[in-house]
C-alpha cells in the first residue's frame, strides 16, 4: 500500500471535509456502512497461527480460516450473532466497567477531539464516544430496558453483520491509548471498549495477523519476533561485541543463568532492530557499569505481551513466563526494560493474573540499598526508577557532554503515563544525560499523544493511516523542533522506537528516535575503557 | 429530526397532564397516584441499577492516572491525581463529583494550514455543567420546604439566599435562572457542535427538553400564571405524600399538575437512562481505585486457570541449539545415535 505524498497528506488533513476540519455528514452513523479498500485494515491472521492459538490451553480461538475484509463473506460461524450476544453478555457480568462505561456516557462530547484517530482521519467514528457507541447501541438493544422497547427511538440497534464489520474496523483503529479517559468526567475509558470488542471479535474468529503472530510466537519461542534461544542469545552477543568496539571493554552477558540476583526483561525488539538496539547496548553498558549480578532469559525474551491487545487470557498464559522463569532461575527481583503497553501489563494486571510472587524479595537496589516499596507485591521495577535512584545517590559516573550532539525532546508513552504514573523518573534521568526541552503542554505527561500505532497496529499495510494517527504527536515534535532545533526524541517504549522512527522519517525527517537508556549507556565513563570520540555516541559507525 | 422526537414527547406529556387534570376526579391520579408511582420506580430503579453494577466485579486495577506515581523519595507524587490511599482517592473523587475536575481540563482542537494542530482550553461545558448542576441541586433542597413541616432552618435560609436579590415579585430565584440558562447552554451546545450534533440521540434531547419545561412551568406557576396556585393546599399534598396521608382540599391550576407531571416523568426516566451517571460516576475503575497496583495484588474473582507453555516444553524444542549455544539447560541432551546415512538420490 502506497502511502500519501507528504504534501498530499498535510493538505488532506487541513482541507477534505471530515468533521475534523469542519464538515458534517449529511447521513447519520447508523447509516453509513464501512467498506474496506486496501490501507484501511490490518491483514487477517494467518489460518496456521490462529489454529497453534487455538490448540494452546486456556486459549480460544476458534474459526480458523482464510478470509479477506474486502469479501462479502467473512465466513463466520452459522451461530456467529448468538456466540457475540452471549459473549457480550458474559463480559458485562465479568467486567463492571463494561457496565458503567455502557450506562452512564452523556454524549457530552469532551472526547470527542481528544483522539489521535480523530484527529488524523476526521472519520466521525473515531471519536471515543462513537467508538463506543458502536458497541453501546447493541448493548441497549439486547441488554436494556429502554432498548428493548423503544430499539433505535433509544439509540439502539440489532446487531448485524454490518455491524461487525465496523466493529472490526474501529476497534483496530484505536490503540488503547486512554487519552480519552483523562478527559472523560465519568473516567469512561475507550480502551476497555477496545478489549472488549477485539475480544468478542475473536470468539467468531476476526483477529489481525500482526498481533496474532507475534502472540503465537511469543508462546513458542518467548519473544514476538520468534528468535529461538541461540539467535536471541547471539543478537545480545553481538551488541556486547558493539559495545567492546565502541568502548573498549568487555561485555559477557549471561543467559538463563541460575542464582543470578536480577532478571532482566525487555521488550525482544531492542535486541533485534534499530534504534532500539541502541537502547540494548545502553542496558549493557549500564549494567556492566555497576557490575550487576544479572541474567537475561530467552525463554521469557519478551517484556511486551500482545494478549493484551487480544483478550486478557492471552495476555494472562504469555506473560505468565516472567514469574515461572523467575522462580526457576531462583532470582531476587526482576527488572523491567522500557517499553509502554508491557508495563500497563506489569503494572496493573500481572499480579493480579499470575501472583503473588512469594518466593521472590521485595527490590532492593544493590548499590544503593533503595526498597521499593512501590513493587513490594508485583517485585518487579522499571529501568528508570532503578536508573534514576542511581543516579540520586551518584552511583553512574556520568559525563553529559557525550550527548551534546542532541538535543531531545521526551514522548511520555501512553501507557507509563496514563497508567502506571510513570512520568518524573524518565525526566530526571534525562536532566543529567542530555540537553531537552518539553513538548507544548497539551501533548505530554497525562495529555501525551500516541504514537499511533500502538496495540499491535504498526504493520505497514496500513502506513497512511498510522502517519494520520501519530499526526498529533509529530506536529508536537515538529513545534519544538522549530523552535529549539530539538534533533531527537527520546522515550521509554520499544514500539514507540519502532514507529516513532516511521512516523518522524514522515513527518519530520530530521529527528532520530532514541530510548532513554541509550543516552544514559552514551554517557557513562565505564573502568577501562578506550573510547575515542563518537560524534553520534552509540550510533558512531566504527570500522 | 431527534431533538424534534424529543420535543413533541415533551409537548405530548405536558398535554396528558393539562387535559387529564381536567377530567374531575383525575386530580388525586396526577396529583397523589402518579407521584407514589414515580418515587416508586425512581428508587426501585436506582437501587436495581446499582446492584446490577455491584455484582459484577472489578477484574483488574484499571486506575486511569493523570499525574505522577508514589515512586522514589525525590519525585514529587501528585497525591490527587494518582492517588496512593483511600484519602487519596477520596479526595479525587470528591474533586470529581463536586467540581467536575476531568471536565475542567476540555480543551479544543482545530487543525490549521501546514498542517498544525492547536489545543486551547476550552472551559464553557464545564462552566456552564456545573451552573446547571448546582442549581438543580439547589431547587431540589429548596422545594423540600413543600413537603416538610416545620420547614427545617437551613432550607428557609437556603429559600432566603436564593432569592436575595429581589429580582421581580416574587423574586425570582437565581437558580432557577442557573438551572435554565445551564440547559439552554447544553441544548444549544448540542445543536451547534459539530462533534456533539453529531453524536447526540434522542436519549440526550429529550432529558433536557424535559428538564427545560419543568424549570419553565415552575417558574411560570411561581411568577405569572398564579391563578389558582393555592400554595397552602400544594403543601397539605406535599406534606400529605411523604405522611401516607394526602388530601387535595382545593383546585390547584393546571399549571401545577403539569410540572408535577414533568417531574414524575423525569423521576420514572431517570433510573432507565443516561441520568444515572450520577450513581455510575462513584463507581468508576478507572477514577475511584488506588494506583498502587504493584504494592497490594488486586484479586480478580473469576481469575482463570491457565497455564505457562512450561519451560520444560521449550526447552525440549529447543534443547539441541540452547546446548550448542552454551545455554544452560535443565536437562542434557541424550547422545545422539549416528545419523543413518543418506539414501542415494
């Protein structure tokens, strides 16, 4: 799928009547029907990979099957709008806020332009409250009094095929992000929408290759990218030998390594592509530094879980590995790298899923003797609060000017942000690696913006829409970088470091993406090394 | 086309309760049947709703948190919005429900040449909710002096508050005049907003239309259509409903019995529709849980049972490479037997 030449888009953004930029529909939504060309959606899931899911215990994903959205037929179940009814049933039983984000929404409005989607499309079903009320008038329908008997004079509907089909639309062009919910004054959040529908979706067997995939593959082999043990264990092997060519020190990092003190988890990206490898090497350096008694795995190679952007089983049996390997290697406390949606996962539901983890100790930092209490339950904490008290008590020999060739900017991360309040920690480390300056204030902490390609929807078949979404977040970027001639923008997410790098190649062609960590790895002066000068710190090319 | 629905459900409802109070005899079924009636359902209603939520469960910590975490020593946590303990969240909460806090944030979008998006604040709903609110708040208390006798202190006083400035005979309540223009705002708004016209049902006019004639016909009983608004024998009926024992002792005017119709109306609608925000509102997730997720566990009720893919499996997959990598396993490898030799092709 070709995507818009940059001046088309900025035009088409500005310009096409959407309600966006100013124009009403004549139609009411209820009486537009989706169509779907090529670019509007996401591939389908591969019949291979839904049929290893679906043979998986504890996991359901039935109606396996070659299928293509733009088909009439999407060769569902005889029984399909009774397996949705009911499913939709078993999870306002399951889930009160499904029940009160149906009920109690007043159509106020207050999300409406709050979302990235909007924003970048103007398609009026991107607004959150539409978003819902796809699901919301079937709800009424089948579930409300007042649906029930007065049906569309109360904003009802049955629920059809058509209906479904728009359900599969929109569902994956949202990414979880919540912006809306800070806005909302009943908190109604579009992510629990979200889940719900990819969730009743996958019960009559719609789902998208790109999550699918990688969530078959993070069963298998532990991480989404689907390296088998020695490749995971070369790609970290290389980076160290980067590392030793840049600075002259040895690395040897350890792998499944029993007795170790510390489990270090990180997103499998960081360890396979640019520019998140640049944040490996950081870990490396960092660690090394301290001399830290650690140990990766590759059987839990993956921080990020694409259950989440499935159904919260999935997300339960593939995050399940951290504690199960944790338990096994023996380790004290495990260590989380940087990455967003894994964190909503370790943050809010992974104890609640596979703990308590008894036979793991509270944290507690081995330079600095720091308790965090903060992960008393869960014993895991994040590479930024475990960098950051570091650095309080002086722990990192640190030398700024190794960064001076950047000027950063940082993308609170959607997840971090909004929900897990991570949002200090990453700030100070950055006060003493690098130059910065924050982003206009309505796009950053709790405001932040999407990259627009979360949720497992940075797949390329649908690159104009990603550009559209993450239009928010680089218009940001693009204002600072006017204005302070900010060169790089730096966050804790290693699917932002993916798509973020698509998204300012785009829009802004002069700003690199970076992990924290990296700058962090950057400027530490480690024992006895021989590092000459690197003009682009880790990404200095050296022969 | 909806906001017209609306407005002729509105008309037709005020008609019913004009004519019907006509009819002799029909002034005990709008003036004491239709009453118990409302009160029944609203409070049936509200209390069915509420348990309806209650029984379902709050699977996850799903706390939205819109500022900073209780985390390290230095770094300054934002107590209110990412509260660490039930003060904490009650003081969101409370922040929430009495001023609108989430909504004081709203702000506007406009995409411009360039292209270039600009966010500015934009407080009118919030404004403009909470006049209407508030009033509506107020009217209630205060009408509460129609059904309590002795009129208690503190509504008097409320009484005197409200009308203190003295506009017009009698003078005119400045709630009633919050409570108006606050709906005239929010009906324009919905009319004129292209994102809310958009989204707006029947089920967001016709409360409002609703609520529109009844502060219209009360304030209409109160200021010009005092023909027969006999308001000793309003408050024998008032204080006759809530003591089980209601007489009407004279003909009230119509006027009277439509805007008790209205409201009756609004109290049968109210637990079956959008209104009951104002009960959802407590019991948010995403508002009124602790974020303090990674120090107590959150217990999931219904939490299945799924199992790990074993690293036993994963090992046995690939225990060959993890060898030869230099892996540790749990588990050497069986010494292989030669391999057969190929057959000839």
């Amino acid at each position: 799928m070709s995507v818009a030449k940059l001046e088309q888009l900025s035009q088409s953004v500005v310009q096409d009547p959407s309600l966006a930029t100013g124009a009403i529909p004549t139609k009411d939504w209820m009486d537009i029907p989706v169509v779907f060309k090529p670019g509007d959606y996401a591939y389908p899931a591969k019949q291979d990979k839904v049929e290893y899911l679906n043979s998986q215990k504890g996991l359901n994903f039935p109606n396996a099957r070659e299928w293509s959205p733009e088909d009439d037929d999407w060769k569902l179940p005889e029984n399909w709008k009774e397996i949705i009814i009911d499913g939709l049933g078993e999870r306002l039983e399951k889930f009160r806020s499904l029940k009160i984000f149906m009920d109690c929404c007043v159509r106020c409005g207050a999300c409406a332009d709050k979302c990235h989607f909007f924003l970048g499309t103007g398609d009026p079903k991107n607004m959150p409250v539409l978003r819902a009320e796809l699901l919301r008038s079937v709800y009424r329908n089948d579930f409300t009094l007042a649906g029930r008997i007065l049906g569309k004079m109360a904003g009802g509907r049955e629920m059809t095929i058509g209906v479904l089909k728009e359900w599969f639309m929109y569902s994956y062009q949202c990414t979880e992000c919540r912006r809306c919910s800070v806005f909302c004054p009943y908190g109604i959040d579009t992510a629990e929408v979200t889940m719900m529908l990819r969730e009743l979706l996958h019960l009559v067997g719609i789902g998208i290759n790109w999550i699918l995939e990688p969530a078959s593959n993070s069963n298998r082999t532990g991480n989404h990218m689907g390296l088998q043990p020695h490749t995971f264990k070369d790609n970290v092997d290389f980076l160290a030998e980067d590392v030793e060519g840049l600075t002259g020190v040895k690395i040897e990092p350890t792998f499944n390594r029993k007795g170790a003190e510390i489990l270090f988890i990180t997103p499998s990206a960081d360890v396979f592509a640019e520019p998140g490898l640049y944040t490996a090497m950081g870990y490396l350096i960092l660690f090394e530094h301290l001399g830290l008694d650690y140990t990766w795995s590759t059987y839990a190679s993956e921080g990020g879980n694409f259950g989440l952007f499935t159904n919260n089983e999935t997300m339960k049996k593939l995050n399940a590995k951290m504690y199960a390997e944790a338990e096994r290697l023996g380790v004290k406390f495990i260590v989380g790298g940087e990455c967003g949606h894994m964190w909503r996962v370790l943050h809010q539901y992974m104890d609640t899923m596979n703990g308590p983890a008894d036979f793991l100790e509270v944290p507690k930092s081995p330079l600095t003797g720091t308790v965090f209490e903060n992960s008393a339950s869960t014993k895991m904490i994040h590479i930024s609060e475990f960098t950051a008290d570091l650095i309080k008590h002086g722990k990192l020999n640190l030398d700024k000017s190794r960064n001076s060739h950047v000027k950063a900017t940082y993308h609170d991360s959607c997840n971090p942000a909004r929900a897990m309040g991570l949002m200090d920690e990453p700030r100070y480390i950055l006060d003493h690696v690098v130059d910065w300056v924050e982003m206009p204030e309505n796009t950053i902490r709790e405001q932040t913006f999407c990259c627009g390609s979360g949720t497992g929807l940075n797949t390329d078949e649908i690159m104009e829409l990603r550009m559209r979404s993450g239009l928010p977040r680089a218009n940001a970027v693009k204002y600072v970088e006017d204005k302070h001639g900010v060169n790089m923008l730096s966050c804790v997410c290693a699917i932002d470091r993916a798509t973020l790098t698509s998204l300012m190649d785009y829009w802004n062609p002069n700003v690199g993406v970076c992990g924290i960590t990296e700058l962090v790895g950057n400027a530490i002066v480690l024992d006895g090394e021989t590092r000459g000068e690197l003009d682009e710190g880790l990404r200095t090319m050296v022969f | 086309m909806k906001y017209a629905f609306s407005f002729l459900a509105v008309i037709a409802l005020i008609l019913i309760a004009w004519l019907g109070s006509q009819i002799p005899g029909m002034q005990y079924f709008f003036g004491v049947a239709i009453p118990y009636l409302a009160v029944m359902v609203f409070l049936g209603g509200f209390i069915y709703q509420v348990v309806q939520w209650a029984k379902s469960p709050v699977p996850f910590s799903i706390q939205t948190t819109c500022g900073q975490a209780k985390s390290l020593d230095f770094v300054k946590h934002n107590r209110l919005e990412s509260p660490h303990t039930t003060p904490e969240v009650v003081a969101r909460m409370a922040l929430e429900i009495l001023t609108f806090r989430s909504l004081f944030r709203n702000t506007k979008s406009e995409i411009y040449a360039g292209p270039k998006i600009t966010y500015e604040s934009s407080k009118w709903l919030w404004l403009f909710a909470l006049i209407f609110h508030y009033s509506f708040l107020v009217i209630v208390i205060r009408h509460m002096r129609l059904f309590l006798n002795p009129v208690p202190e503190v509504i008097a006083w409320l009484d005197w508050a409200d009308s203190m400035f003295e506009i017009g005979t009698p003078a005119l309540y400045m709630t009633d005049a919050g409570l108006l223009i606050g709906l005239l705002f929010l009906f324009s708004r919905r009319l004129t907003n292209r994102q809310v016209r958009y989204i707006s049902l029947a089920n967001d006019y016709f409360p409002l239309l609703l609520l529109i004639a009844i502060g219209v016909t009360g304030v209409l009983m109160r200021m010009f259509l005092r023909d027969g608004i006999d308001i000793a024998a309003i408050k024998q009926l008032g204080v006759g409903l809530v003591t089980f024992s209601p007489v009407i002792t004279a003909d009230i005017g119509s006027i009277f019995y439509i805007h008790l119709f209205l409201v009756c109306v609004l109290l049968v609608y109210f637990p079956f529709s959008k209104l009951m925000h104002l009960g959802g509102v407590f019991l948010s997730p995403t508002r009124n849980m602790k974020n303090d997720s990674r120090q107590v566990r959150h217990i999931n009720p219904w939490n299945p049972e799924i199992k790990v893919h074993a690293y036993s499996a994963y090992e046995d997959e690939f225990r060959e490479f993890m060898v030869d990598a230099g892996i540790p396993v749990e588990k050497e490898p069986e010494p292989t037997e030669e391999a057969p030799a190929e057959a000839p092709a």
